[in-house]
C-alpha cells in the first residue's frame, strides 16, 4: 500500500487554475522532493497535504485513509516551516515539547519523548537554552525535534534551509537526510534549489505552472530529461542549448547530429561535462566570455564563432580568462534532442 496518494488533486481560486488536476503516488518511508521555480505551486500542494489549503477537486489519502476533509491535526502529520516559529520565552525542551503538552501527554511521556528528540538531532546540551541564544541551524533542529516528538506517518517540509546562511545549509541537508535514515519515516521537501532535491530526494517531482513535468529519481532527470524545463532546470551549471537545422547544428560548427532525426526544427542539448577541451583547428571553437572559478574546477561560458552560447567544466586552477580563443568536442553519445514544443526526442542507435 502507497503512503501518500493524490488522486485528481486540484486547487483553483476564482476562474484562476493554480494546479491542475493531478495524481501522485508515494511509497511508505519514500523522500519525495517537489522541486521548482519560485510561483510553480509546489508550497501550495504541500499546503493542501497538510489540511492548510482546502483543495478545490480530488482525494487525498494517507496511509490508505481518505483525510480530504480532516482537519491537520486528524491527518497524521508534522509540518517544517522556512519559519522557525519557536516561542522566545520558552526554552528548546518546552518548545519540542510544547505540542504533545497541549495535546494532554503526561510530563514523564513528555520528557522521555522530547530527550530522544534531543538526542536524534544533537540538541542535547541545548535543552536550556531560549531560542535566541542559539544558531539559525540549532533553531531549525528545534522545529525539527518538534516534528519528531509528534511521531508522525508523515513529514511535510516546507523550504526550511532557505533562512540559513550557504555553510548552513549543506549541514543541514546532512542532518536532515540522516534524520530520514535514522527513523524512516515518510518525508515530503519543497524547495526551489535544484541542488537539494538531487542531494536529498529518493525521487524528485519537476513541477512547473501547477503541472507535474517529471517524476524521477535524481539521476534518471539528469540523465534523461523528459523534456527542456526539465533539462534545464535539473543541473548546475546548467545544460547548454543551441537550435539545429536538419541533421546539422551551424551554431557549433555545422557539427553532424546522431541520427535518426526526425523531420522539423530542433533544438540540441548538452551538459557541460560533455563538452572537452580539444585541440586548435577544429571547426568548434570560441571567445571566452565569463569564468567562475570554484577552487577545484571553473566553469567556462563560452560563446562559439557560429553563435552558440556554451558552458564548460576546466579542472585547470590557473585556466584560462576571459577573452581567451578556445576549441572543443563534443561527445556526441551525450547529445540530447528536443523538438519544436520542447519534448524529448529519444534517438536510437545509427
């Protein structure tokens, strides 16, 4: 049985259709990342799992119960905010354990509940403490720890790393994936950060204007892309796309595509660890027109002599700079293809 299970969910306001109807299976113990551009609808959704959001249309089951029209509370859930919401004048303890309080548990339940809570998310030494006095991440664990004491089915996290700072934010996208391995519970993450969806998600939902683009796991988007948002979006840097006339691409040096290709125009996709430094005189050369250097590697954007704008990875420290002639190749068994409406071409072998 799926643990979560969205059946023609809708949500309009007014004559305005903000998501479609649309059907969405999770499995027990499932990461589930919904991923996409700031106005897409994924908070909304989530607001609609929670009981927060009336829907406008569809079921909602949880665990294999209908819980449409329960309240939030009636629904088995646990939801982390981008807001902390901790009372200030509370310490850490009282916050976790604030919920099952007024929910009516004993203070021995209460205590044994919001210590293993503690102990879960390393706030152990923390427990006296007033919100103020701690970090935005020990802060966040707080929330998290009171989500956990309430042990529910299912864990709805609504963009929580996007008040930290960057050093924050990757340590607690390690906390929080093991908080996933250490107690299994189901979890669904909305976020707008690519990066946490391919570093957290069992599978990532693509969405875009309320509709689901692609539903996969982290490397089956990256890899094979149902189509151009989806290409686009999922990667970092970002996939390289250039128009193709025919079997050719002039913007790359006429450069000859696998085939077969079907009839109509086209556009080509390629990701920058595809495309290699080569040497000079090959027809696929460029200007340099910005780096970003990362320490390691740098990323190079480069624009062709026929008009293509490209980004490439060189493991170079010193590298090269901006203004710089440079030739590549591309692999051309990494290619991808896309039609006029922007969907997948799959090619075949020759």
């Amino acid at each position: 049985m799926s643990d979560v299970s969205l059946r023609g969910l809708s949500k309009s306001f007014g004559a305005v259709d903000v998501i479609p109807p649309l059907d969405l299976t999770i499995e027990p113990g499932e990461f589930i990342v919904f991923v996409g551009p700031s106005g897409c609808g994924k908070s909304t959704l989530l607001r609609m799992i929670a009981g927060l959001e009336p829907v406008s249309g569809g079921q909602i089951h949880i665990g294999g119960r209908n819980v449409t029209g329960l309240a939030p509370a009636e629904r088995g859930v646990a939801m982390v905010f981008q807001n902390y919401a901790l009372y200030p004048h509370m310490t850490v303890e009282e916050n976790i354990g604030f919920g099952l309080k007024i929910a009516g548990v004993d203070k021995a339940t209460r205590k044994a509940k919001v210590g293993e809570a503690a102990r879960i998310l390393r706030l152990e030494d923390y427990l006296d403490r007033k919100p103020k006095a701690l970090s935005g991440g020990q802060r966040q664990r707080v929330a998290i720890g009171r989500a956990i004491v309430k042990n529910p089915r299912l864990f709805l996290f609504d963009e929580p790393l996007s008040n930290l700072d960057a050093e924050l934010r990757v340590q607690m996208r390690f906390e929080i994936a093991k908080l996933h391995q250490d107690i299994g519970a189901t979890m669904i993450y909305v976020t707008h950060d690519q990066v946490e969806a391919m570093t957290l998600a069992d599978r990532i939902v693509v969405l875009r204007g309320g509709k689901v683009e692609q539903v996969g796991r982290p490397i089956d988007l990256y890899q094979d892309p149902d189509n151009l948002f989806v290409a686009g979006f999922i990667g970092s840097p970002k996939m390289s796309f250039t128009p193709t006339a025919g079997d050719r691409a002039p913007a790359l040096g006429d450069i000859p595509l696998p085939r077969p290709i079907p009839v109509g125009a086209v556009t080509l996709g390629v990701r920058p660890e595809h495309i290699r430094h080569a040497p000079s005189g090959l027809p696929f050369a460029g200007r340099i027109s910005a780096v970003e250097r990362l320490g390691h590697l740098s990323s190079l954007y480069v624009r062709t002599r026929g008009g293509a704008a490209l980004t490439l990875l060189d493991h170079d420290p010193q590298g090269q700079g901006v203004g710089d002639e440079i030739s590549f190749a591309l692999d051309p068994g990494k290619l991808l293809l896309f039609d006029a409406d922007g969907r997948r071409i799959r090619v075949g072998a020759p």
